[in-house]
C-alpha cells in the first residue's frame, strides 16, 4: 500500500521513489535457472524500442511511478538522469555504499599529467540503476567487461576494476585479473606492459558519478567542472 507521501519529508520522498524505481529494476531483471525472465513483459519492455542504456534506465523509473509523466516526457534520457559533477565515486567502498534507486553515469576521462586537471566527457560512456547491495541493473552492460552486450541484466559490480580513483575497462582484458601496480599513465590511458613482446593492454579510464534517480532532470550544479571531481 502506498504510504501518504504528504506526510514525509523531501528527503524520505527521495528515497521512497528510489526503492520503487530499484525494486521494479530488480524485479525486471529476475531469471530462472536457465537464464529466461522471470517477468518476461516487463524486462522486454526496458529494452524495446531500440532502447540504449540510458533510455532503459528512464523508462524503469517511470513504470515504477519513480518519475511523473510529464518529466518523462521532459528529461532527456542522456543528459538529464546523471551528469558529471554529480557525486563522485572513487573506490569499490564507495561505491558498495551508494543507495538503491541511484542513477550510476560512467564518462570518459582523459587522464593527464598530475599537474594538469583530468578531461571529462560531459555525456555518459554508460548509465545503470542501483539496486542494492552492491548490485546494479541496466541494459547493454557488454561495455563494462562484466555484462552482456544486450538486454535488461542486474549485476554484481564488486567485479569492477579501480584505479587511482577511476573505474577502468579494456575489451582487451574482459574477466582477466590484472596487476594494479603494474599499470602506467600515457597518452591519456593506463597501460598495462606486457613482457615478452606482447601486446601491451590499454585502460579506459572513467569517472562515476549518482544521482537519485527522483531527482531526474535536475540543473547540475557545474556542469563539467573537473575541479570539483578530483
């Protein structure tokens, strides 16, 4: 039963829509013992259309009641669920800590030299949805190295690989262990040396960001400022 949400606070509004948004991911994303939806309507549902990341996130918080009609029909799915300058997530701890209900925007950096300030892109790389403890779902999670190239997916992100307070992924290395002091900063990568005359393995590195997904299409507060990111 719905509680009367004219009795909380803003805040406990926030996180009431949030669950609502996270159960409906969690519960879209749910699969038999052969792998089959559960709740085949509702998972094919996040990525029909030719949905990408983004749009699936949006359209679950919008079935779940978590965002009104008329802000679904306003926010732009790519810009508008996550941005840049939203909360930054640093290491594996943080990001274990981040409610369900958030919205998770992965943007490319650029890493440069430390005395001068990371480029950011200010459009996300990837977008998923919290679900709790330490879970995620989205659609077209290939991208992250632990998922898979298409359909609506909750999964487990101890599996991401950090480094020096970015998330880091090479097609390269999918579900291989690596080294972490073994990786180096140049041309704006981290690159793993290969020894033996291999090929060395290059390392996207991204910055992540939350934001609940009940606040959706809010005015980011410095939009791009990679000063505010370090």
């Amino acid at each position: 039963m719905e509680p009367n949400l004219s009795n909380l606070t803003p805040e406990q509004r926030s996180e009431y829509y949030c669950n609502q948004a996270a159960d409906y991911a969690r519960r879209s994303a749910e699969r038999d013992s052969n792998g089959k939806p559960l709740n085949k309507k509702e998972n094919e549902s996040l990525t029909s259309k030719g949905n990408v990341c983004w749009d699936a996130v949006k359209d679950c918080a919008f079935k779940a009641g978590a965002i009104s009609k008329n802000r679904y029909k306003s926010v732009d799915a790519k810009t508008d669920l996550v941005a840049s300058s939203d909360r930054r997530i640093n290491n594996a701890n943080e990001l274990r800590n981040v409610p369900p209900g958030h919205t998770l925007g992965f943007f490319e950096a650029e890493v440069a030299k430390s005395t001068e300030p990371p480029r950011i892109a200010t459009k996300p790389f990837h977008v998923m949805l919290t679900t709790g403890d330490n879970k995620a779902a989205g659609h077209k999670n290939g991208c992250l190295e632990i998922g898979n190239p298409s359909g609506w997916e909750e999964l487990d992100l101890s599996q991401l690989k950090w480094h020096k307070g970015y998330f880091i992924a090479s097609p390269e290395a999918k579900g291989k262990e690596i080294d972490l002091s073994r990786l180096t900063e140049q041309n704006g990568h981290f690159i793993l040396a290969e020894p033996n005359n291999k090929k060395d393995v290059y390392y996207k590195a991204f910055v992540v960001t939350h934001r609940p997904i009940s606040e959706a299409g809010k005015q980011p507060s410095n939009e791009a400022s990679t000063s505010a990111q370090m």
